[in-house]
C-alpha cells in the first residue's frame, strides 16, 4: 500500500525554500559507530556492454564477516552515490553505517556503479558528470544491463565477498536514468532484485528510439505504467520519490511519469485483490513521497535513511 508523506525529512521553517531539504543525523558521522571500508574506483571493461569501461567501488561495512553471506545494495551513477564532500547530496555509505550500527537494516556490501564510457580507459576529467554510456545503458528497457550486473558484476564481488544470493536480500537503487535502470534490472530480473530505490526516476522517452533502415520502433520508459498494467504482478518492493519542480522537455514530464508509475501499481493491485479471494497473488510493495524539488538528488538523499528503513522492515522474513 502507498504511503504518501509517511517519510518526510525534517526541514528548517519559514526560510524553507521549495527544492531544499536538509540531512538529518542518519546522514552524518558519529563518534563510537563503527566505520565501514570504501574499497576503489575500480575500472572494469564490460563483454557484455561490449567496448565501455566503467569505475566501481565497494563499501564493506565494519560488521561484515565472511562466515556469514552479506546483504547486497547496487547503486547507479556510483560516482555521486560515494561522493564524501561534505555537502553532497546522497551520502549512501555513511547512511548504511549508521543504519547498520543500530542494527535497522541488516549487514549489508554496497557496490556502487558509474556508467559506461566508450573508450579504453576511464576519463580522468569527468568527476561527478556522465559517461558517454549513460543513457544507452540506463534508459533502454531491455535486459542488457541486468545481465552485465548478474553475469559480470556480481561474480566479480563475489570472488572476494560473501553475498546473499536471496533476491529478497538485495536491494538495487539509483536517482533519474539510474533509477529507471534500477527498476529495469528488477522487472527483467526478480529471480535476482526484488528491492527498488527509485529516486526523480526517467520514466520517459530518452530510450525512445523511432523506426528506421527497416528496423521496428523501441520504445523508453514510458511504456513502463502501460507493462505494469497489463503484466502479471512480479514480486517487487519499489519507493518511488520526485517532485512537482521535476523536469519537463521533449522526453516528457518527470513529475508526471512518477505519478503514472504510482497510478499503475496501484491498479495492478487494486484488480488482483478483485480477482483473487485467496489472496495468493503477489501484490507490489509500492511507498511513495512527493516533494516540491527540481531534477536534484537533494529530497532523494534527505529521506534515504528511512526508505532503506522501510525497505528492510521485514527483514528476515
């Protein structure tokens, strides 16, 4: 069931502007927590992506023990999602410290992802921006990048790492194209992710591609709310954030699509409850918040904190 409003994070008052939102202590470092090791970048050339290069990194946290298989979260756009300056916006390896520490989310390995970039090395010059895969990789609605993740990636953690392989033990994340490539990774491929951050997702027409030299139209995301709607229910748990300041261009309007995603789980719902008195029919675990911010990582990176707490409620089961 959505819960709109349900994790709002704590904002300043009447000099609030929209699009501003503030961390809460969830996000910043404490003395007495036990610190989490931050392991890369490392560059990885890709078969099945073939002709990128790509950076990751690899958060193991203090608690981590090779006895014992770790829960695993995947984050897109790896560069913004570790960034350490101090006024960056996601802070996802110091939230998962603190979240792990007082034990409301289980011991969990980050690893964090950038794009592809089609060249033999990884550019030295691209800081925080994107790489030139981005959108080839993040924005298409096929299978592609959740084979490179499930048959390339994971196995190369797992050569070091002990990692779940439950689908229910992993989550997979992203804010923008990162976030509708989360939510691709999961539609194609529950039997591995079954756990969606989904934060100012794209789900839009940038993986639209128009017919031509006799090849057939592919379409973006925007047909996402039209599958989940005419698709069997897949076991999914997915948080959807935006705001009403998103973007709005020849792709289509961000707020909008987000709110037709949330439209279309809840109708998928809503009918299987009308259709199935046994109740055996897997329902989306779907939560929303809707914020006033821009295309920003700014209301995302506030509420993380709870959404990974909402996303491991029940964890074990």
């Amino acid at each position: 069931m959505a819960v709109a409003g349900a994790l709002t994070a704590a904002e300043p008052g009447a000099a609030r502007k929209p699009g501003e939102y503030q961390h809460g202590p969830d996000s910043l470092p404490h003395d007495g927590v036990p610190r989490g090791r931050l392991e890369g970048p490392v560059e990885f050339h890709s078969k099945i992506i073939a002709g990128t290069v790509r950076q990751y990194w690899v958060w193991v946290p203090a608690q981590y023990t090779a006895d014992k298989p770790a829960c695993l979260l995947v984050f897109q756009d790896g560069q913004r999602a570790t960034n350490p300056v101090p006024n960056a916006a996601l802070r996802v390896p110091q939230v998962m410290e603190n979240l792990i520490h007082k034990k409301e989310m289980p011991v969990t390995i980050g690893l964090f992802i950038t794009p592809g970039n089609r060249s033999e090395t990884y550019p030295t010059n691209l800081g925080q921006g994107n790489p030139n895969n981005r959108a080839q990789e993040y924005d298409a609605v096929n299978d592609t990048y959740a084979r490179f993740l499930i048959e390339e990636m994971i196995p190369e953690l797992k050569k070091k790492y002990a990692i779940t392989d439950d689908p229910d033990g992993r989550v997979i994340g992203g804010t923008s194209s990162g976030a509708i490539c989360a939510f691709t990774v999961a539609w194609h491929r529950p039997d591995q992710f079954r756990k969606v951050i989904s934060m100012i997702g794209s789900y839009t027409s940038i993986g639209y591609r128009p017919a031509r030299d006799g090849q057939p139209a592919v379409s973006g995301g925007e047909i996402y709310p039209t599958l989940i709607r005419k698709t069997p229910i897949k076991p999914i748990r997915i948080f959807l954030q935006d705001g009403s300041n998103d973007l709005s261009n020849e792709h289509g309007s961000w707020f909008l699509a987000n709110q037709q995603m949330l439209s279309a789980f809840e109708y998928a719902n809503a009918t299987a409850e009308k259709r199935d008195e046994s109740k055996r029919t897997p329902r989306y675990d779907v939560n929303h918040e809707w914020g006033d911010g821009a295309h920003s990582d700014a209301h995302g990176g506030a509420i993380l904190p709870n959404i990974l707490r909402w996303m491991w409620r029940d964890w074990p089961k």
